[in-house]
C-alpha cells in the first residue's frame, strides 16, 4: 500500500472521477479579496440578528435547486455521492458542454450576488461561502487552469461504470441496462477528449494511458462476466456485447492517439510543463483549500514547523539514545541520529497475519481513551465497522473510511483495511516497519477516532447538503491530523518518548508534503531535491518518496491541505484559548468545532467568534 493518503472514499472518488464528471473549482482572485473582506461585516451583524425568515427560506430554496442543476450537469459525480437519477448519462466534455458549464456558473454567482448575506443565520451564510466557492472554482478551472487542454487524465470513464456495476442501489439487471444506456455516448466522449486536448504535459498524458489501459478490464472482464450471468434477454445480451466493443474500441483508440501523442512531444520538445507556476498556484490554492493564509506564507509556516519538529526529535534522541546504543558514540548530525533511532525501534511492529486484527483491536482502546478523558462526543449508534478492504476496491491505500454518501447516511461506515496478502516477505517487511507498533495507532487516531469517522459522524448530524456535498477537504484532512497531536498532548500513550518519535515523523509528511508541493510547482524543485528533502529531512524510505514525487507533479495543490487544516484548526484553539482564559473547555471546543459540518476552516472560525 502505498501511504495512507487520502482516506475518506468519497473525497478520494471524487479525485478520480474525470473533470468532465467532476465539480470544478472557482475564482477570480479580485472576487476572492472582496469575500474575505466581507467576512468581518458578516461577524459582527450576525452577533444580534433575528435573520430574515424568507430570506433563509428563499436560499435554501436556491441550493437545493442549484444542487439538483449541478447533478443533472454531473450525472457521474452525483452517482459517487449516491444520487442515482441521472446515472444514465454520461456528460460529454465538449466546447458546447464547457460553454453550458461557464454560463451555468455565472449565472449562479450572479443569483448569490443577490442575496443579502447578513440576513441569512450562520448555517446558510456559511453554505452561501461554500457555493461561491465552489462556484468560483469550477469558472477558475474552464477559464484559467485549462487543465482540460493539457490534462489528458481527466477522461476515464471506468470509475461511475465500477461504482454502477459494485453499488447494490437497485436490482442488478436494472443497473446492467443502465449501463448499457451509458456506454452509448462513451465514443462521443472520447472524441471530445481528443479535441479538447491541445497541450498536454508528458507526466499526464503517461497516466492517462496508464488509467485507461486499465479501465479496459473492468469492460472486458468483471462488467462482461456480470451481464453474461444475468438475467438479460438474449437479444438483450448480444446489443450488450456489441456496446462493449465499441467502448473498448473508443478506450483503444484514446490510448492509441495518446501514445502517438506521447512519442510526438518527447521528440519535438512541445510538452508542456507539469508545474503550473506561481500566478495559478496562489489561486487555487485559495479556492481548493480556502485557507486565511496565502500559498506563498503558508510554504513559510511549514518550512518554520518543520525546523521546530526537527527541534523536538533532536532532544528525543538525546534522550532515547543511551536506550537503544549505549555502545555507541550518536552521531554529530542530529538528522542521521534521528534516522537511526527510527530504524531501529521499527522492528517493534505487529505479525503480517494479524494486522487486520490488530487494527480491529485498537479502535474500541482509541473510544476508551476518548470518552474516558471527555475529549469529545461520541455517538454509539453508529458504530465503526471495521473489516477487510473488498477486493474491487484494493490497490488505493492500505487503510482508510468508507462513509456513507450525503443521499445514503443511514448506511454503514467501515473502516477498509487491506490485508498483507499481496506482499512478498521483503515487502511485509517494509510496510509492518513503516506502519510500526507506534504509527499504526497514530494510523487509527487519523483513520477512525478520533480522526475522520468521528468527524463524519458529527458532520452527518449537521444536515447540510452544501456542507456534506462540497466539504472542504484541508478542515477534513486538518481534524485527523489535528486529532493525532491532540490526543497525545491529552496523554495517549502515557508521554512515551518513542511515541513522540514516531509521531513527530508521521506529521513531518504532512508538512513536507506542503513544503515539496509548492517548491515542486511553483519554485522549480527537481526529483532530486524533492527526494533529498523527503528522505533526509521528513525520514521517508525511497519508495514512498518517489510515489509522493509523482504524484507532486499529477496534482496541485491538495498536498497542502492536511497541514494547511491542521495547523489552522490548532491555531484556532489556541486563540480561543487566549480569548476565553478560564472559561476555554477543550470538549466544548471540539464538540463546536465539529457541529458546523465540514465547512472550511476560517468559516468555522468566523461562526465559533459570533457565537462567544
Ligand atoms: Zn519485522
Ligand atoms: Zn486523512
């Protein structure tokens, strides 16, 4: 597996779904400077006000209509979420449909414009933030990013197909006609992809052929066995088939045309550059992660975090050094010290064959530690289901939550971890080392409690459809890395200094992930820096350090919300710990925090200093 990236299934299906499909981002950055600025004129009128009745009603009015419009606009993102009433139709990414998108989002911006802010109470102002948002970001992307020129990765079909073919939603000869419906407009689809494509970098266009050589499987094997073994009429079954060639036909001749293109932009020089530079980055890094801080300062934040961690690690080998190498002289270099501490205390690690198990039994000790110590709510109706990653959905990450949809929140939420079966020794080895006695707890802090299951359990109570729809990925990547430092400041783990250790590297990816990703995409940074740094400084194996590499140039930007998030929820705390002296309650604090749903973090912040 690779590392635990991102974890909550919905927010990784979302990552993978094609941008045809999926919703796209936001801005102006003008556009931007003037919501911020009309934050503190919302605070303070909020404080007071008996909000408008029929505002508030005409606005919920309005997202529940602009929610309905997006998913007709992305019948595939809306099957992600569980919305099924399109799930037919498979959106075509021409110029007329890019056209239809641009307008759409004008057009809602301009309808928001109208609304008075001030009138609406804290749940709908904040949704009305998030739609602008998201808004702004969906025109940013058409309009400025262009991604769809040169980001051949965005077309794939496989993924809506999988979840068409895996999800139980009605009876399965009905979901096999729905995919025959589908796959009618796969060849149109592709053929808008190729227009679409005019720059395409050479790192996505290798994905892309990647990525589609695979989707190639799901139609030839698992789709093709599933309807061979259904009830479908014979006549039924032979259009079926026919429709299958002619999607794997459209599947080829993308992957054929992408080769061509390949070998062309390697010959003559014409690719374009992965890095989208510092103009694009400030920009989305505002819409996606919709920090208060600015790309450039939080890069600084980190890079001054990480010298303070490297701080605190030093006086932990001082300390653990004797321990472990009282023969030995430690080394001048604290980082080589550090390193070798690691090392050798990651042999401290479960048995390959009881890792599932081992994750099953910390969970309830992890609820234990959290209701014992009054740290937050939790709800013991809905349960954590922890369980073995199905086959169709291994390969993404060793371990993470599989939560209900906004549409499905009755359903179960399991916690999927994959078992070590794939591995050979050398490889179990390695994974049972990285994912050692002490970071696999830290692991399940993240994961499950009281990390990202908690978090969507307390989200699922706060009834927004904008909030749970267009959640803010850095406050819901923020809360588990939040929730890691937290829970050993309360004392998990009884202070041990090999926990700290260990914690200390675990959150060192986190902000080096920050740190790669802006000096990668807007300063430059080649492969080797970028390895130097992840081995040397944040203690990586190789391995992991060339797929973060890889995939600091497929994406932009996301890298940063865990620690953007992170370190913005702490500061939070620590303001109003400042502000409310004795009267601060970190139950309270969390059980707040947590009721806004996942809203980005300077809303809640706003919302949580109206309220004191
Ligand atoms: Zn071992
Ligand atoms: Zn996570």
């Amino acid at each position: 597996m690779k590392k635990h990236l991102l974890t909550l299934s919905i927010i990784a299906a979302l990552a993978a779904c094609s941008p045809a499909e999926k919703p796209k981002p936001t801005e102006k950055a003008e556009e931007q400077q003037t919501d911020k600025v009309d934050a503190p004129a919302l605070e303070q009128k909020l404080i007071v006000k008996v909000y408008d009745k029929k505002i508030n009603t005409q606005f919920i009015e309005f997202s529940a209509d602009l929610i309905e419009q997006f998913w007709q606009k992305n019948p595939g993102y809306a099957v992600y979420v569980g919305y099924y009433k399109y799930d037919d139709q498979l959106s075509i990414p021409d110029e007329a449909g890019l056209k239809a998108e641009v307008a759409f989002t004008k057009e809602k911006l301009a309808q928001l414009q109208a609304f008075d802010v001030s009138e609406l109470n804290p749940s709908n102002a904040s949704d009305y933030y998030i739609l602008q948002n998201q808004m702004q970001s969906s025109l940013f992307n058409v309009e400025e990013l262009k991604s769809h020129q040169w980001d051949p990765s965005n077309y794939n079909i496989a993924g809506v197909f999988g979840v068409i073919l895996n999800t139980d939603y009605k009876a399965k000869d009905e979901r096999l006609r729905t995919i025959f419906k589908r796959m009618e407009f796969v060849p149109e689809y592709y053929q808008a992809a190729k227009a679409n494509i005019t720059t395409p970098t050479i790192n996505h266009t290798k994905l892309a052929i990647q990525q589609n050589q695979g989707a190639l499987g799901l139609f030839t094997g698992a789709l093709h066995t599933a309807m061979t073994e259904s009830n479908l009429s014979t006549q039924e079954k032979a259009d079926f088939n026919f429709r299958i060639a002619k999607t794997t036909s459209a599947i080829n001749d993308y992957v054929s045309w992408l080769e061509d293109k390949l070998k062309q932009i390697e010959a003559d020089g014409s690719a374009k550059d992965f890095r989208i530079g510092e103009a694009l980055y400030e920009k989305k890094f505002a819409l996606d992660i919709y920090s208060s801080l600015t790309a450039k300062q939080l890069f600084d934040k980190a890079e001054a975090e990480k010298n303070r961690i490297h701080g605190e690690m030093g006086k932990l080998a001082d300390k653990l050094w004797p321990k472990y190498f009282a023969t030995q002289a430690m080394p001048d270099n604290k980082l080589v010290a550090i390193k070798a501490l690691i090392d050798h205390i990651s042999v401290k690690h479960v048995e390959r064959e009881k890792f599932v198990a081992s994750v099953k039994a910390q969970i309830p000790q992890l609820e234990k530690f959290v209701s014992e110590n009054n740290l937050l709510e939790m709800d013991a109706d809905k349960p954590l289901v922890v369980r073995e990653t199905p086959e169709y959905q291994r390969g993404f990450a060793g371990a993470s939550i599989n939560a209900p949809g906004p549409y499905d929140a009755g359903a179960n939420t399991y916690y999927n971890v994959t078992p070590l079966d794939a591995f050979n020794d050398d490889q179990a080895e390695s994974y049972l080392r990285e994912y050692n006695h002490w970071i696999l707890q830290i692991l399940n802090i993240h994961e499950a409690v009281p990390g990202h299951y908690t978090q969507l359990v307390h989200s699922n109570k706060s009834k927004s459809l904008v909030k749970s729809i267009f959640g803010n990925g850095a406050m819901v990547e923020g809360w588990a890395v939040y929730t890691e430092r937290m829970m050993l400041e309360e004392g998990y783990g009884n202070f041990e200094p090999e926990l700290w250790l260990m914690y200390y590297k675990w959150n060192l990816r986190a902000i080096m992930n920050s740190i790669i990703d802006y000096s990668i995409q807007v300063t430059g940074l080649s492969e080797q820096g970028a390895l130097d740094l992840m081995m040397n400084e944040a203690f990586q194996e190789e391995a992991e350090a060339r797929g973060k590499w890889r995939r600091a140039t497929l994406s932009q930007v996301q890298l940063t919300s865990y620690f953007t998030g992170y370190s913005e929820i702490y500061a939070l705390r620590e303001e109003l710990k400042v502000k409310l002296g004795d009267k601060f309650n970190l139950t309270d604090f969390h059980n707040q925090f947590l009721s806004y749903g996942s809203a980005p973090v300077p809303i809640i912040r706003q919302m949580m200093l109206n309220s004191l």
